[in-house]
C-alpha cells in the first residue's frame, strides 16, 4: 500500500474528518473527506476509492442508505462502518449490506490501523481470487474452443497472430459454429480487452432501425427522436465492434459503413456534423459474400475492407472429435445453472453422436445436451435422434479391387446377419436394419483397415479422414480387437 491508495471519510463532524485523515495519512494512505453522506455520494462517483470509512448517524442521509448506493454500483472498495452508538440490529443491517468491519466512537488509533490494514488486504486478495477466476475462465474457454481438433488449433494461431493489431477481421461459417465465441476470444485477446465489446446483430433489425442503432441520432431526426442517442460505434470508441450477420445488412447502409472503415468518422441521423471514432472491427457471416458481391446485393469495396483476414469456422461434422469434450463442458455449465446431477452420456448416445451430421452444429449439440439435463433423462434425444436418419452419416464400404473382402474378421457376415436380425419374434423394421447394417459396415471398413495398415493406427485415420482421437472412439465403441481372427 501507498499514498496512491485512497480511502474516504464520511462523517458529518469535520473533527472526526480531520482527525481520521491526520491517522490515515500518518499510516501512509491518502485520504479524502466529506461532511454529508450527498457529498460523499459524489466523491464516491469521481474516483472511487480502495476504502470507505462511512459513519452511520448523518442528518442528511443515513450512513445505511450511502452504503446501499454504494454497493449498488457493484464496487469493489471495503467500507467500515462507524457510530457512537453500537445497536446490534444496526451492526447486522449494515453486514447484510456489505460492511466488512464496524468501530466504535472513540476508537483508538492502533485499532483503526488494524481495521484499515485488514480491509485492504481483504479487498487485494478478493481482486486476486476475480483476476484468477477469469484467467481459469479464459483458460478453460480456449481449451473448449481450441484444444481439442487441428482445424481449430490452426485458428488459434491465426488470432495469436492478429489479436493485438486493429486489423478488421471477417469470421466466416455455418449458423451454430460458434463464430459468436470467436469474437469474444478475439477481444480477450487483444489490447482492447478493457474497453468494451458491442455486439450487433444485422439481422435482427429492419434497415431504418438498424441504422440508428449503429451510428445514433439527433433529437428530431425523426418522429419519436425525442432525445439524442449514441450509436453502437460511439459505445465501441476505443473498444471492439462486432458485427453479426453482416451479409444481411441492406446496400444502402453498407456504403455508410465502409466509411467508418476506411474513415473511422460518420454523421448520426439528423447531424449535419461527423463523429470520430477509434472502434476494431469484427464482422460475422454464414453467407457467400462472393456470390453477394456477383450478383451486386453487397459492395465489393466494403467487402474487401471487411476480408483483411478471415477465418473460416469449420463444421461440427468436420470436427467431431470435439464432440466428447464440448459434451463434458456442456454438462459442466448445465449442471451448475439448473442444479442438476447428470453426470455422463451413455455409450450408446454418445455413439449416436458420433454418428450424427449436426446441421445446426455446436449450437444444437449444446440445446441437447441443455435438454438432457433439465429432463433428467437421455430418451427424448435418442426418440428425435430416430427420427433424423437422414442426417446420419452413413459410412461408405470401400472396395478395394487388390484386397479381397474378409470374410467374418471383423463383423458377421450378411446372410447370417440377416438371419440373426429375423430369428426374433417379432422380427425387424426395415429402419432397424438400416441402422445395424451401416454399424456393422463401419466396424468392417475400419477392421478392414486396420488390417491393411498391419494396425498403424495413426495411418488408419489418415486414410479414413478422420482424427486419431475419432479413431480410437470408434475402436473402443465397435470393440475391435487386434487379436480377434
């Protein structure tokens, strides 16, 4: 601690204010008065300090109400209550209101001095356990994203790269990849990361609404304009911008917006005057721009101020050896929020999983799993899972003309499997047949495989396009087994 540190006095008896920052500057802290808690409202506002020493009795406003206000703010300063007159319903108010400590009048000076050391310490190692809690989260956040498939691996290294310049950068992908999640890295990541982070989302606004929300307005530019309004790049000035679905924005905002790229400056609704701003860009879309810029419906100038650098956000089918750690994470979060118990996926829907297309990507594993969890049960996914057959990925027998077919190394073969499907009472549907036929299939291409490769796993994957990790799922899963003739 330092006479950087500030601590407050609010008493309404200029003595006590005095004498409070005579001891308060002798154990080496600055310090700052007011005789009324309104005034210490306001020096409360101006620079918030590390402590607040706040007396409880004060004709304007109670001590008990400043510290409501001031603990409205969400601020991290201690305050220490002070009174002459020590009612214990006073001490428990003034505690459930978040007061640390409470002295008695007259205190004596070493008391305070202790008092004043243990309230800044405990502030220091509250503001440590926050930066260590955000630093686990970012942590945890960029193992999700990126620690588990090379495809994301390789973005990670383009947003080291990128994320401490003002380059603008477009992130390009299917709905529900987590382009959204990128940004966000994006901004942690960067130089900015103190300012703020104003998302908009192009799609969600009719044009004439989508402009004044970007760059604001002035009172009486148009019927309802009762006040000026700041736009959303005003809020982002020395911050970041990120712009959602821009390949939805209309052509007639879109030269606007190039000149607040090429510029950094525009004219709100109904100014005649032009504002700067100092804003990073990140732009969103999962649509082909390049066919956009074809067929004339976005600027080919604003597009390749947009594209400096793009990132393309592969799909979850591309990527499915992410799937078991998204599962966890998302069952982590899930869990928590609801207060929830459910602890792991069944083998069989976790194989279903692996097996599924995932149109709507990360976003729909994550409403599964969300649905899971508040049911308490895996049924209803493995019901609609059914039903979906048509965006199973059905895995492709390989005819190799130089390797015969095994016979029964690895699976059964047709005819006895056909037989083995009909022997049940009441027989089989023809969706049933399906779905063991293309498990089978799969466990007979990778067996297959494996063999041909003399069990080089690592060769196995490459030639099946998929990642090791995958792999050796799927081997556990189908129960291959090296020793199995």
């Amino acid at each position: 601690m330092s006479e950087d540190t500030t601590i407050l006095v609010i008493d309404d008896e200029i003595e006590i204010c005095n004498y409070l920052k005579t001891l308060i500057s002798q154990y080496g802290y600055r310090a700052e008065i007011a005789t009324s808690g309104k005034d210490g409202l306001e020096a409360f506002k101006q620079e918030a300090p590390a402590m607040v020493i706040l007396d409880v009795v004060m004709p304007d406003m109670d001590g008990l109400e400043v510290l409501k206000q001031i603990q409205s703010n969400g601020t991290e300063s201690s305050v220490v209550m002070l009174s002459g007159h020590r009612q214990t319903s006073t001490v428990v108010e003034a505690m459930k209101l978040g007061a640390i400590d409470f002295l008695n009048k007259p205190f004596d000076p070493d008391e305070l001095e202790i008092t004043i050391n243990k309230a800044l310490e405990r502030r220091d190692l509250l503001s440590e356990v926050r930066r260590l809690k955000k630093q686990v989260g970012e942590q945890n956040g960029s193992q999700i994203l990126f620690g588990n498939s090379d495809k994301m691996a390789a973005i990670k290294e383009i947003i080291d790269q990128v994320a401490d310049t003002d380059i603008t950068v477009l992130v390009r992908g299917e709905s529900g990849t987590g382009k959204g999640l990128i940004a966000r890295f994006l901004y942690a990541n960067s130089t900015r990361r103190d300012q703020h982070f104003v998302k908009v989302n192009c799609a969600a606004l009719p044009d004439e609404l989508l402009e004044s929300e970007l760059f604001g307005y002035e009172r009486g530019a148009f019927t309802g304009a009762h006040k000026k309004k700041p736009g959303k790049f005003e809020y982002a000035h020395k911050g970041t911008i990120f712009l959602d679905e821009i390949g939805e924005i209309h052509p007639s905002l879109q030269a606007k917006l190039l000149q607040v790229l090429q510029d950094g400056e525009f004219s709100p609704l109904g100014s005649e005057r032009d504002i700067r701003v100092d804003s990073r860009v990140i732009a969103a879309t999962n649509r082909d721009l390049e066919a956009a810029v074809a067929d004339g419906r976005f600027r080919e100038d604003l597009y390749f101020r947009l594209n400096v650098v793009s990132i393309l956000v592969p799909p979850l089918r591309e990527r499915m050896e992410e799937i078991p750690i998204l599962t966890e994470h998302f069952l982590q979060k899930y869990n928590l929020k609801y207060n929830k118990e459910f602890k792991k996926l069944s083998r069989a829907t976790m194989g279903t999983f692996m097996n599924y297309n995932w149109p709507g990507n990360v976003r729909e594993l994550e409403n599964m799993i969300k649905r899971v969890v508040v049911l308490g049960s895996e049924k209803p996914i493995l019901t609609e899972f059914n039903l979906r057959e048509e965006d199973a990925m059905v895995p492709v027998r390989v005819i190799d003309d130089d390797h015969p077919e095994p016979s029964a190394s690895f699976g059964t073969p047709e005819s006895a499997f056909v037989d083995s499907l009909l022997a049940g009472k009441e027989g089989c549907s023809l969706r049933e047949v399906s779905k063991a036929a293309c498990k089978l299939a799969e466990k007979e291409l990778i067996g297959k495989v494996l063999k041909q490769t003399n069990w080089n796993r690592k060769k196995t994957a490459e030639i099946l396009k998929v990642s090791y990790k995958a792999l050796l799922y799927k081997i556990k899963e189908n129960n291959i087994d090296k020793f199995n003739k």
